[in-house]
C-alpha cells in the first residue's frame, strides 16, 4: 500500500513538471510570436564567451534598449563558456542552425569566415544611422571606430566580417582594504622596486598575523601575463640588436634564425635579466602557481588570499562585483632604464597595445533567418549611442569613437605612450612553449634558479625553435598556395570589370597580404636551409 | 549457443530489421564514421581545417622517433599498476557488504556507494584540483594539522628528495616528483562504484552450499576469502582488469584538468592521450595526432586480445 | 507483417531530401535566374574567398553552357584545381596540363598570362621539391613577352625573392641585386614596381646586403602607393627609421610625422616620437613620458 502511494506520488510530481515545461513552452512560444501592437515578432540570438558579469549586463541593457525602440524585435544571448565555445560554433554553422550574431576569434579561421559568415565592407562604407545626431553623422560606419573597424578586418580575406565593440588591456589589480591594512596607504606601487617592497611588506604582515595570504594571486594565465611582461621588458635592446635597422618587430623566424646562429640565447645577459624577473616576482605568488588556472587566481584574490593580480580588462566588472573590498587598478610597473640592477636592458614601459586590438568582435552568419533585423541590431551596437550603453554596463573599453568613456573603463583604456616590447621566450611556437612550460618549475619553484632553468632547457630549446619553424614553414606554405588562387581570382575578376574600384581594390589589398606571406615563407626556408647546411644566411 | 535457423525462416519478417536501421545508422554516425576518419586523416598533413595534403606513412615514421610519446607509456605503465592496486579496496568493500547479515543494511551500503556516482566526474575533478591546491588545498591542511609535514620533510631530508620543504606549502602539482604520487592519491580510498557492484554480483551468485561445506570444515575469515570468494569472482575481477586497462591507456582527462595539456612540469604527467590531445590542440597536427591514435587502438586491442587469450579463470 | 506506413516512408524521405540537398547546398552551384557572365563571376568570387572545391565544382558545371566562355573556365577551373581538398599531386599535374593546354591553344591572349604565369607558381610553389630553375626561366620568358601586364610583372617579384634568399655570397648577391634593379627599371604597372622594390628592400634588410638600397627600394615602393596599411606602417617605420641611420634628416622627419599622423595609436608610434624628437629637440605633442598610468578606488 505503502509503496503503491509513493508510486502515485512520483508519477503525479513527474507529470506536474511536465505539465509545467509544456505550459511554459507554449508561452514563450506564443510569447515570441506577436508583440505588444501584435505584429509578428522577430528574435534574434546572440552567441558569446563573455561569461563575466559586466558583458552579459551590457547585452541584456542593448537588447532592452533596442527592443523598446524596435518593439517587434527581442534579443536572447547565448552565453557558451570559453572552452567549448569553438566546437559549439562549428556545430551549429554545419548544421545551419547558427544564431543571428556571433562573437569572432574561438574556432574560427579564413576558410569558416568565407564559407559562413556575410561580408560586411558594404555595411563598413555606409553611414549608421544610429550616429544621426551625434557628430558622427553621415560618416561611414568604419570611420567611427578608434581603431577604423581594424579588429573586425581580416586581411588574408580582404573584407570586413565583424564589427568592433570593445577594447582591451592588461592591468593590475590591487586589494585597497588590504594595502592600506598592510602598508597604512592606497597608494598602489608605481615603480617596479615598489612592487617588490609591496610584495616583502605582506609576506611580513602574514606572518606576523598569521593568516594564509601571498602578495599576488598566480596562475599559469595570471602569472604568465606578468611574468611574460617583464620578460620583454628586458629583450627591447636585444631585440634591435638582433633586427636590422627599422624593423621594429621582429618576426619569429627571424629569432629562430639569431638563435640558431648562436646571436642570443636564454643565457644572454639580456634573456637571463628577464628570466631573473620572472623568478623575482613568481617567488611572490602560491607555490606550483604554474599548475593553477585563472579561475583559481580570482578566487585566491576575491577571498583577500593575495593582495594583487594581473589579469586583462574583461576580468574588471567580475573582480570588481565579486570582492567585498574596494579595487585599485594600475599598469604593469616595469622596470625603469635608471633601475640599477634591470635597468641596463631596457629602454622603459612598454606600449600598451594598437587601436586595432578588439576584445569583442561580432559577426553575422549567412544562415541567419533574420539577415535585415541582425544588421541593424549590429549598426546599433556599433553606434554612439550603442556603445555609451556598452561601456557603461559593462565597465569595458569602448570601441566607438565619441562615447564618453566610463569611470570604471577609464584605467583601462590602452596607453600607448610606450615603447615597443623586446621579445618573448614563447615566441617560436607551442613546442617552444612546451618545453618552456615543462621547465617552469626550475625557474619559479622554491628550490630552482635562472642557471638550473637554463641548464633544464638548454638542450632542447633550440631543438624546439627548429620544430615550430618547421611547422610554420608548412603552415606559410599553405597560405602563400591558398593565396595564390585567391589572388588570382581577384585579379580576373578586376581585369575582367575595369570599370569595379571595390574589384581593383580587393586585388590590389589581396595582392600585398599574398606577397607578405611569400616574404615570411622564404626567409623562413632559408633559415631552414642554412640551418640543415650549417651555414650563416 | 542458440540453435541456428534457417535462412528462409530469419528473413520471413524480413520488416522488422528496418527497425534497427536507425540504430544502425546513429552507430554509423557517431561511431564509425568518427573513427574511419581518423584512420583516412592519419594519412595526411592536417591542421583541422579543409587543407590537407596526403603524406603517406610519414605520421606514423615520425612516432617511431617521438620521444614524448614513448615516454609516456612509462607514466601510464606506473598508473595502470597503481589502479591494479586500487583495485583491492573495492573487492573488499564488496566482500563486507556481500558478508552482511542483514538485507537492509547491505541495500543501505549499496546505496551509499553508489550515491557518489551521481557526482559528475568533471565536478570530482575540480574538488580533487582543489583538494591539491598548495596554500587553500585541504590536503596540505591536513598534513599540517596533523604533523604529517613534518614528518615528511624529516624523510625528506634523510632521502634527499627535494620536494618536502619547511616553510613552503607543498606544490603538489607543481614539483615533478610530486605528479606521479598526487596522480596516484587521486580518487582515495579508491571505492569505485562500478567496480564495488560489479564484485558483489559476483559474489551473490555463489551459492550458499559453498559457505556451508567450508564452514563444515572449519574455514576462517581469511581463508573463505581466498579459498572461495576469490576464485569465484575471478571472472568479475578479469572483466575490471580489462575495463581499467583500457580505461587507464585511453583517458587524459584527469591529467588534462590537475596538470595541463603539457602533463605539468618535467611532462611527468603526460600520457599517451594527453600526447594526442596536445598535438591536435595546442600544435595543430590534427593529421599526426590521428596517427597517434591509430597506433594507441592497436596497443589496446592488441593488449585486449592478449588478455582474453592468455589470461584465464579456472573455477 | 510490421509494414512501413506511408507517413513514416514519406518522413525519412524527407530526412534524406533534406540532407542531400543540404550538400547539395554546401557543394555545389545554386545559383539561380544568373547570367552566364554572372555565374562564372560567381565562381571566381567563391575563388576569391577560399571556398576553393565549392569553386572547382561550380566552374565543372559551367562546362559546355551555352554563353560561358570555354577558355575562361578551363582557367578559372585548373586554378581552383590547385587548391582543390584534400590536396593531391595528381590535382597539381592535372591543373599544370590545363594550363599547357591553354598556352598551346593561344600564347598571346589574357588567359595565356595567367596560364603561363601559373605554370611558373606550380614549379616555385606547387611542386615538392620545387624546381626554382624552371620557375625562373617561366618567369623570365613573362616578363619579356608581356610587358606591362600585371600578372606578368607580378614574376618580376617573385625572380627577387629567389635570386637574392639563396644561398649565395654577399658580393653574388650584390650582382644579382644589380641585375634585379635593371629589370626593375623596365617595369610599368605601379602594382608590379612596388611589390618588386618591397622584396628588393626587404631582401636587402633580412640579407644584410645595404641599407642605403633597402632606403631607396622602400622610397620607390612608397612613391607607388602602398595601400594595405600593415604594409605601409611596417614601411613607413623603415624608410623613417633608414633615413635618420642615413643621416636623410628631412627624409626621416616627414615620414616619422606621417607615421604618428596616420597611426597614433600603434605600439610603435611612441618610439617614433621620440625619434622625432631627438632629431628635431622639440617635444612632439601627446608624448608624455612613459609610466604607469595608475587609478585607484574603483
């Protein structure tokens, strides 16, 4: 009997949740079919990684928005974590069930662009008529970006297929209760000897007051940020010694070339200042740092175990909503050239980052069954009025020209009052980054040191460059082949319509991308070759 | 073994196979056709995206010369010995369920060794990561609690192991000779759910005219275990063994999330899969990482084969 | 009997309609109502876009269409070929013979510049191992019959890269520069005159061969009009940068003023203004002096 009631029960609760979830379905159904003046309703989707709070806020704060000024139309994001964001994407555009915007970068490469999504220059060149009103009125949808709609170009394909909405930059974030509880003042460091006086300073207080606390939160992404950071911070001379005159970037094939020829290594004095650094800061972070992830770090700094952290600007609203304590933010002290044990290497800060470094890029798939209503969701985004919004909500940099940047964005807007970073010990590729990651223990744990990680690695560093410079020989080989055809069907299409501007133009712009990558593909066999010959190119 | 029918009287409601189509097909789909690709990318130069180039036997002359990946075969040989290890709590959480006298209270023990089982595995992970972690990590609350550090840094000391130190939390993911351990202690006291009923389902079906005759001859505790409990479940622990082999060469998983797609410092933690996984994902050679998958098939099936062949139950 | 209903017959004939002509969709000209003009401009663009099988496919098609022209095809057709996926040395030989064919057919027609010019690319680029030597004769014979052509003067550029990155002598090197720099002169598309004086100052930077003629490659290159901005910033920094080695002060000046007008956002910038600076001893505007930019109590 007993067991015949629980059985009713069971089977009732199961069919009330059913009942439940079909009555729901039925209404969000009829829900999104008519709007207020009962006109067919349009939904679009919004797919994007920006998991963190502020992003999430300021798209729910655009959507409202736009749907107050659009009543026929309701917007829906789909937050997908970062991690499996790059396989969902690939899925839904397969399978034609893509959603109506999409953030730009994770999973996607030129062929996915071409194939999926719609081209977007003639939208760049028309003006937005979101700007009417403001000073951008009339202009050009591309001339309304601080950075001229960079971050949403693709030059391999010769064509906008995104638009801008955000910037970003690293930082550092301080702990302000716990510096002033610590050293008596919010006055976050400023020089790098500062930071390193600020690290000592709380070691003492833990110990003194006994609590589990280190000066900065470290993971394998946080403290890679820093420690990567001060590293190029000692390889800017050693870089312009190694690249001829006026190239002030040095290609990675070009380093590999230097390493090989036995110009640099990591025992240069300049690698080993920076490696110095590295161990500097990293003995100031949790022990096996290397092996914690970013989520980790946070959660070590909103609990006040660290009193800094170095993360990007996207980390900002989420920081700044989950610590109980008020945050300070400053840039990456790096050392100064009148610093006497680092400065000899350096020659100052480094610039911050180009105009065209876009944190959020959208894009339009082709397979959207709202192609009208997406593009205008997107002008609105990309407008003056849509990105004060943006900004506003979400404390993130904006990309639109002419919004008033919001006091919490405000220190992260990038600087580029600074010089051009020196180099990384990552830059040959993920088998250099391999050995580098498999080693880090020697040069951050306890018991390592800049000799023992340099003996570590010494024998297989080079090895590494040569394997990465492989890969990429083949890799530059592919797009030069890929190039060639594509450029070729450019200049058909430009002979065959003189009368086409766009048509010379997308040649001419194919024609220079084509030729660069032909310039890296066969410096980068020589270096090969002179290394398979054991001769100096 | 079934009576063989005729031809004409299997194909008499030749219909109703149509209704395996679907299931036929959705293997097809989601098994097969996954795993012939491999086999048909093994052969090229792929990056993951539409360029590809076929190069022959190249990928699979280049594992011949692949360190990393002969190495870890080493890490994966100690891990398959250690899960053979811990292999014997849940034979004997079974064996005390199993000797229970009452009904209620074996239900109860099933119960709460299966309950863990709706954990999610992803979620163990996080907590055992969390678990490890050096400064807010329970285990290193626990050895200083308990004095256990101490003790340890005394043992290292007397054996110069350099990895147990005074004043500095031990990095337990972070030392090298700390990987192979932590990866060892991951999951204690090794109850596995699996495992606990796969061995008490052995156990219940040996009848109890068995346990009569040996308590007759007088047999104690530890004798009825191996005398009988043992050899009767041997199939059951065979059939284990085999799952855990294969389960062990397959997953990176908790590799991947305690140590990074790298197998954490000195690579002491890579594994075959981890190797995989890392040139598909981090180096782009989704071609070569197709070979190396190839090849860990055949190990398997080859190792699969061998057991079934050579390793035998006599009851 | 468990028969097969109509309905359920139908619906998986729908699922299998749907999926073929889902691939169809993917691989396959669809196009519609365009005309044959239009349609093989369709293929190109699709060309143009890395969508190369869909391409190759679409040119297939066009074969035999009334109004398509044959020659015009069987290019577009062999140059997709060569990218065709998965990439086959079978696709190579196949696409090289079309465009042998087409050069046979007619040696002086539009067609034969993009066939003879692609049939120096397969030897350059296509082949494994490369044959540079044939590549250079191709090139060269381009070069001489099609004067002022694009596609012909684009073989000008490629000859820089595999004369001057072999593996020769500094005073080898320095004849072929030479011998370069007259067939360079007898160029006459801007397109191909910049791109050859952009490999040959390039060439000359990476070579350590002279940055006096590396300054006046990259001059001539500017003068053509560079227009896709990473190029022009990356040449702009180096005649700047060139010129004020050169002691060409007014050289340097207008180009590092140009840069931090036309890029004041860039990571080099900055470096530029200090260079200004120091050449001109004025300060340059909005160019503080690098340090943390520190905000606090957010």
């Amino acid at each position: 009997m007993r067991e015949r009631i629980l059985n009713t029960i069971g089977i009732g609760l199961l069919a009330v949740c059913f009942l439940i979830a079909i009555a729901r379905i039925v209404f969000i159904r009829f829900q999104s079919k008519s709007s207020v003046d009962g006109s067919k309703v349009v939904e679009l989707r919004i797919a994007h990684w920006q998991l963190e709070n502020g992003p999430r806020a300021a798209f729910e704060a655009l959507a409202n928005e736009y749907s107050r000024r659009h009543p026929n139309v309701r917007i829906t994001q789909i937050p997908i974590p970062e991690r499996i964001y790059g396989n969902w994407l690939v899925t839904q555009l397969v399978g034609g069930t893509p959603p109506d915007l999409i953030q730009l970068g994770i999973g996607m490469n030129d062929e996915r662009l071409a194939r999926f999504f719609t081209p977007l220059s003639e939208l760049a060149d028309r003006p937005n008529p979101y700007n009417d009103g403001t000073p951008f009125e009339g202009k050009p949808l591309r001339d309304t970006f601080a950075d001229g709609m960079q971050g949403g170009y693709y030059p391999n394909l010769v064509e906008f297929y995104g638009v801008p909405i955000s910037g970003k930059s690293f930082r550092m974030f301080y702990n302000l209760d716990l510096l002033r509880e610590i050293t008596g003042s919010e006055r976050v460091p400023q020089t790098y000897d500062e930071l390193i006086a600020l690290c000592k300073r709380t070691q003492e207080y833990a110990a003194e007051k006994h609590v589990r606390m280190v000066p900065i939160a470290g993971s394998k992404y946080n403290g890679g940020i820093l420690m990567q950071a001060l590293f190029t911070s000692q390889t800017q001379k050693l870089r312009e010694r190694l690249t001829p005159t006026g190239m002030l970037v040095t290609p990675a094939s070009m380093l590999a070339d230097r390493l090989l020829h036995k110009q640099w290594s990591l025992d240069t004095p300049d690698a080993k200042s920076g490696l110095t650094l590295m161990r500097e800061v990293a003995q100031y972070m949790q022990p096996g740092f290397m092996q914690l992830l970013r989520d980790d770090a946070m959660l070590l700094f909103v609990q006040r175990g660290a009193v800094m952290i170095t993360t990007g600007s996207w980390d900002a609203t989420s920081i700044r909503q989950e610590s109980p304590f008020r945050i300070g933010v400053g840039s990456i002290p790096y050392p100064a050239p009148d610093h006497p044990v680092y400065g000899r290497f350096t020659y100052g800060s480094i610039a911050d980052a180009e105009g065209s470094n876009a944190g959020t890029v959208l894009g339009i798939p082709r397979d959207t069954k709202h192609p009208e209503e997406t593009r205008d969701f997107l002008q609105f985004l990309g407008s003056v009025p849509g990105g004060q919004i943006w900004t506003d909500r979400s404390g993130w940099i904006p990309s639109v020209m002419g919004t008033k940047t919001s006091p919490d964005a405000a220190p992260f807007l990038p600087n580029p009052n600074g010089y051009v970073a020196g180099f990384s010990y990552l830059e040959g590729g993920a088998d250099v980054g391999g050995i580098v990651d498999s080693n880090m223990h020697n040069l951050v744990s306890s018991y390592g040191s800049v000799d023992r990680f340099i003996a570590a690695t010494s024998k297989s560093y080079e090895r590494a460059w040569v394997s990465d410079l492989q890969r990429n020989r083949r890799a530059q080989a592919d797009i030069v082949q890929r190039s060639d055809t594509q450029v070729a069907s450019f200049l058909w299409l430009a002979r065959k319509h003189p009368e086409n501007a766009e048509a010379q133009h997308k040649a001419d712009i194919a024609l220079q991308g084509a030729d660069a990558s032909e310039r890296t593909l066969i410096y980068t066999n020589m270096v090969l070759n002179s290394k398979a010959n054991n001769t100096a190119p | 073994m079934p009576a063989a029918i005729s031809k004409r009287k299997a194909l008499y409601e030749w219909k109703i196979y149509l209704f395996l189509v679907p299931s036929l097909l959705l293997i097809g789909i989601f098994s097969y056709a996954p795993a012939f690709s491999t086999v048909y990318h093994s052969f090229f130069r792929w990056s993951g995206g539409d360029a590809k180039e076929f190069i022959g036997l190249a990928n699979f002359k280049n594992i011949l010369a692949d360190k990393v990946f002969w190495n870890s075969f080493v890490t994966i040989g100690i891990l398959v010995l250690a899960n053979m290890v811990k292999m014997v709590p849940s034979i004997f959480m079974a064996v005390c369920i199993h000797r229970l006298k009452s009904e209620r209270w074996q239900y109860n023990y099933r119960v709460l060794v299966v309950l863990p089982m709706i954990v999610p595995s992803l979620v163990v992970l996080f907590i055992w990561k969390f678990f490890f972690d050096p400064t807010q990590g329970v285990l290193n609350h626990f050895l200083d609690a308990t004095g256990i550090k101490g003790f340890l840094v005394d043992l290292d000391k007397l054996f110069h192991w350099g990895v147990f130190f005074a004043d500095v939390p031990i990095a337990w993911l972070g030392t090298p000779g700390l990987i192979i351990p932590s990866l060892i202690i991951w999951g204690f006291p090794w109850i596995g759910a699996v495992g606990v009923l796969i061995y008490l389902a052995g156990l219940q079906s040996i009848g109890t005219e068995v346990y009569e005759a040996a308590q007759l001859d007088g047999v104690n505790s530890l004798q009825k275990f191996w005398c009988i409990e043992f050899p009767l479940i041997m199939t059951q622990v065979r059939i284990s063994l085999v799952l855990l082999v294969i389960g062990t060469l397959q997953s990176y998983g908790l590799q991947y999330l305690l140590l990074g797609g790298n197998g954490g410092p000195g690579q002491k933690g890579m594994v075959p899969g981890l190797w995989m996984f890392s040139k598909a994902f981090a180096a782009g050679e989704f071609g070569y990482a197709c070979a190396l998958g190839l090849f860990l098939f055949v190990f398997i099936l080859t190792l699969t084969y061998l057991n079934n062949r050579y390793v035998r139950v006599d009851k | 009997m468990f028969p097969l209903h109509l309905p359920t017959r139908h619906l998986f004939a729908c699922v299998c309609a749907a999926v073929f002509a889902h691939g169809l969709n993917l691989c396959a000209a669809s196009e519609t109502g365009a005309t044959p003009s239009e349609e093989i401009d369709q293929a190109w663009e699709k060309g143009a876009t890395f969508r190369f099988n869909e391409a190759n496919v679409h040119f297939g098609k066009l074969a035999g269409k009334p109004g398509i022209a044959e020659r015009e095809r069987l290019l577009g057709e062999a140059i997709t070929l060569l990218n065709r996926q998965p990439r086959a040395q079978s696709n190579i030989t196949e696409a090289g013979a079309i465009f042998e064919k087409l050069v046979r057919e007619n040696d002086s027609d539009t067609i034969a510049v993009f066939a003879q010019y692609f049939i120096g690319r397969i030897e350059q680029v296509f082949l494994d191992p490369p044959n540079y030597e044939a590549a250079r004769r191709v090139y060269r014979d381009l070069l001489a019959r099609f004067p002022g052509d694009v596609v012909a003067e684009r073989a000008a550029s490629h000859l820089v890269l595999l004369d001057l990155y072999e593996d020769v002598s500094k005073e080898e090197r320095l004849k072929r520069l030479a011998s370069l720099e007259t067939l360079g002169n007898s160029l006459n598309t801007s397109m191909g005159k910049r791109e050859f004086h952009i490999n040959a100052g390039q060439a000359c930077l990476d070579l350590d061969i002279s940055d006096e003629k590396a300054l006046e490659h990259f001059l001539l290159a500017d003068k053509e009009g560079i227009t896709r901005w990473q190029t022009e910033m990356a040449a702009w920094v180096i005649i700047a940068e060139l010129a004020r080695t050169e002691n060409k002060r007014e050289v340097a000046i207008e180009y590092y003023k140009r840069i931090i007008a036309k890029y004041p956002s860039n990571i080099r910038t900055f470096t530029m203004k200090k260079r200004l600076e120091s050449l001109t001893g004025t300060t340059v505007n909005g160019s503080p002096a690098p340090g943390p930019a520190v905000v606090s109590g957010i």
